[in-house]
C-alpha cells in the first residue's frame, strides 16, 4: 500500500485487522534488507506517494497570528509548547517525508527568504535520504554538533500524529509541564490527545479532532513513540519538530601534529598527547574547570565521535563561534599543561604545540551538523 492520505493508511489498518494479516512499515528502508518487511504482511510504504509538509510551506512561527485556544488546535498545542521551550517556530514534516526535503524547506526556503527575518536551524539527521518520521525518531534519533547543544531528536518532537493498530487517527502531545533541575527542557507532566471524528475524510481541512470514545493512554503513547521503536506502537503519519534560532555558520576545528611520526623526542609528543586529550574532554565535558568556557560554548561542539587518539586528524563541528574559543582556550591552556611545564622555554615547540588545533573551514549552518 503506497498511502496518499492519512485515510488511506486508515483503511489499510482496517483491512489488516479484518482479514487477520500482519502489518509491516516502511519508509525509505534506510536500514539493513529486509528489516522493513515481514512473510505474508500488508506493507504500508509511506514515502512514495504522502504529503511532503515541509515542502509544501508547513513552518509555522509562533507569533499572535497562531489560535493558540487552550492548546485544543495543533498549531496551538506545538506552539504552547514550543514557546515554553524558548523556541519560536516549528515544521511538521509528512510520516513519509526525508530530512532532504524538510532541510531545504528550512535552509533553502525559508531561510534564504530575504522577506523571512527570523533564521531557523533543524536537528536532524546526517543523511538526506534518511526519513524524517521514520526509524530515525523512532530509535531515538542521533544527530551531529548540534545534538550536544539542542538534545537527540526525539527532543526535538512538540507534537505526533498517528493511525494506531486499532485504526484510529490520533494526534497528541504535551499539554502541562514543569521546569526542572537538570532538564534542558520543561519536563512533561500531562500529554493530551485527540481522535479524528472524520477518519476516512482525505482532504485534511475536513478532520474533526474530538475526544476519543475508546480509552488511549496517550502519556504511555507519547513515551514509547519517541525511542520505542518504528513501527511497534503505529504508523506515524506527521510529526512536528520544534526549530532553533540559527546557531550562525559551523566552524572545523581540526587537530593535526605535522611532527607527530618524525619526532625524535618522544617525550615531547608525549607532553602533546597528554595535553591534546586531556583539554579536550575538558573543552567538552568539563568547561567549568578551564578558564572561562560556557556550557553554551562547550554544548556548542559536537561529541567527539571523529576523535582519533592523536593529533592526526581528528577535527570538530561547532557552532556559534566555539571553535574560535576552542582554540583561545587551548592557547592558554598548553602554557601550564605538561608542555608549557616541560618545554615553556622552547619557544618554537610552544608556537608548534599552540597551532596544533586550527580552522580548517567555516560554512552555512545545516541540520545534520
């Protein structure tokens, strides 16, 4: 079944569950082969045919033009959310939309719109080809620099739309929260959802989202979606994900010790090694021990999942200029580190050491990074 609406996967759930047939959802099957499909299962493949929202203009500033009403309107309740969060707009991406298309409708289209004063940044994932509703979110959704900075993808969702295994049409999403220590954001206190009165209704300015007659546990459903797995608890058919300021251009910090095979003495690159680990999860995990480096700031690069052992390579994406403070800071840093201690009479190994991190590139800001 290549679903137009969410109508369609409606009647496909339906038609599943009266002739006892399993029920298998693809998107793009950006996995292992196979690992979308099941023997003798109806399979819902989302991304051939469903609307694409984010390219057809689906981002929404939250500004006095939006019906908030109590949260009772989904422009509402992804806006009381968002708002909460200090974000000022979100995109509902299609159940079968990529981050290709929901990229450029943020990046390309809006952003680059003189007439649009407010620019806008996506966490998403690396691959365009990856779906933006699909396995990603629901495994969790691992992104790149701004990951640190904004939270996993699955933080990123104010609000979900889904047709669960017994057919109905939902939406639901956090309705009540409260601040917290040690929560980037608002933790979530009651999650509310909605029945489409209207499920069978293709065109989607005819949806009536009511009370749901069955009982629904929408906390559980808000949980386990987010992380539980694709596929396990229905088929998503939109989701809303909220949308940061532009965090400026991104900055490759680049680590690199031109010496580092040829050195005759070891104790130097030793000295090196030690001070070139040492700051750098410093820089990352721990910025209060260093000099005047922000979380913001230490946030604002990404996990060192391209960190090599030594200084042969390994680079960093950051964000808001962090990667000129990361430099900064390991210039002051190496004077009192096992370099400056060992060596702070050399003066041509110290300018070696205090150029060993530079940046190698500066470009516009993306979601995957």
């Amino acid at each position: 079944l290549h679903p137009e609406t969410a109508s369609d996967v409606v009647r496909g759930v339906e038609f599943a569950r009266e002739h006892g047939v399993g029920i298998s959802v693809k998107v793009v099957g950006h996995s292992y082969f196979g690992s979308s499909t099941a023997r003798g299962a109806l399979l819902i493949k989302m991304s051939t045919n469903y609307p694409q929202y984010g390219m057809g203009g689906s981002l929404i500033e939250c500004d006095s033009d939006v019906d908030f009403t109590g949260g009772k309107t989904v422009d509402g309740a992804a806006c009381d959310l968002a708002t909460a969060r200090g974000k000022r707009a979100y995109i509902r991406v299609g159940g079968g939309e990529l981050f290709d298309t929901a990229y450029r409708a943020v990046f390309f289209d809006w952003n680059e719109d003189e007439a649009n004063e407010n620019k806008y940044h996506f966490v998403g994932g690396y691959c365009g080809t990856v779906s933006a509703a699909g396995g990603w979110m629901h495994s969790g959704g691992l992104s790149g620099a701004s990951m640190r900075l904004h939270g996993i993808g699955i933080d990123q969702v104010l609000h979900v739309e889904m047709v669960t295994p017994r057919g109905e049409h939902v939406r639901f999403g956090p309705t009540a929260w409260e601040d917290q220590e040690g929560y980037q954001y608002p933790r979530t206190t009651e999650v509310t959802g909605y029945c489409n009165a209207r499920p069978h209704e293709a065109d989607e300015s005819l949806w009536e989202w009511t009370e749901c007659e069955g009982e629904i546990d929408f906390a559980d459903l808000w949980y386990a979606v987010r992380g539980g797995g694709g596929g396990t608890f229905g088929i998503v058919t939109s989701l809303y994900y909220q949308l940061h300021d532009l965090p400026g251009s991104v900055q490759r910090v680049v680590a690199f010790d031109a010496q580092l095979e040829t050195r005759e003495d070891l104790t130097k690159t030793t000295a090196i090694l030690y001070d070139y680990l040492k700051f750098a999860f410093t820089f990352l995990y721990l910025p209060q021990n260093l000099n005047n480096v922000t979380q913001v700031e230490s946030r604002s690069c990404n996990a060192p999942g391209t960190f090599l052992s030594a200084p042969a390579g390994t680079f960093l994406n950051c964000h808001n200029s962090a990667g000129d403070k990361f430099i900064d800071e390991w210039k002051a840093y190496v004077k009192d580190g096992a370099t400056g201690t060992g060596y702070g009479d050399d003066a041509e190994f110290m300018s070696h050491v205090e150029g060993l991190w530079s940046i190698t590139a500066e470009h516009p800001s993306q979601g995957y990074v």
